[in-house]
C-alpha cells in the first residue's frame, strides 16, 4: 500500500493537493485509514481463500487474482499523478470496483467469510472513483 505513491515528485504531489475539492469532501483525511482497513480486509479474504480452496492450482490462481487487484488499486495514486487525468483515476477505480466484484463473486463458492472481506473494498470503492469524477468536473482542465 506504501508503494503507491512512489515514483511521485514534489510536482504530482501539489498538482493532486491543489485540485479545486467539493465543499462534501470533509472526509479526505480518513482515506489513509479507510484503505488501511481495506488492505488488511483483503490480506485476510486472500488468506482464507488460499486455506479453503481445494487445490494450490487454483489457491495460486486466486492469489495472481487478489495480487491484479492490489496492484490495479496501487496504480490509481501513482499513474493519476504522474498524467494529471482525473479521467485515468476515474477508469482505474472503476477497473478496481469490477475487478473486486469479480473476485468476490469467484471467491464466494469457496469461502463466504473470504466473499465478505471484500465488502469494504466494495463499499468504497464507488465513492472514492465518484469522488474523482467529480474532481473532474470541478477541474476540468485537469479531467
């Protein structure tokens, strides 16, 4: 999770925090802790889906599938800053939001504890990539 950010100059970093912010964005500092809780949600559905999936064929398949969602989520921060195109964070958290349906549907059969430690991922994930659109269309410029 640490990893997203780096590649960023001084630059990304002032382009991000100088965007124009809705007036209903007073929860951007709980973002660090709401991923936070995301992660370790994940970690522990990925966990649980390697112990309960009937072979290590498929348990190394799911891993490669929580690892494609890790990494399209870490991507968000640093390729958004590193275009500056709320449009790209846009298409990446949405990317994200059907990647973690998706394996949340495929987990399910497997273990529903696994299926439901994604549920913050899928929570959360509609707001942060609308909150983007909207960076967007307050600063359009930078959409």
């Amino acid at each position: 999770m640490f990893l997203s950010g780096v590649g960023l100059g001084r630059e990304e970093i002032r382009w991000f925090r100088e965007l124009q912010r809705p007036t209903w964005l007073t929860f951007e500092r709980f973002i660090p802790l709401i991923w936070t809780t995301i992660f370790i949600c994940g970690a522990a559905s990925a966990t649980i889906a390697w112990n309960a999936s009937p072979d290590r064929t498929t348990a190394w398949w799911l891993m490669a599938y929580y690892l494609g969602l890790e990494l399209t989520t870490l991507a968000y921060t640093s390729i958004m800053c590193q275009t500056r195109c709320l449009r790209v964070g846009t298409l990446i958290g949405g990317t994200g939001l059907i990647l973690c349906a998706m394996l949340c549907i495929t987990v399910f059969p497997l273990s529903p504890i696994a299926a439901a430690l994604l549920a913050p991922y899928l929570l959360w994930s509609p707001i942060g990539t609308y909150t983007t659109w909207v960076l967007g269309q307050i600063n359009p410029s930078e959409w």
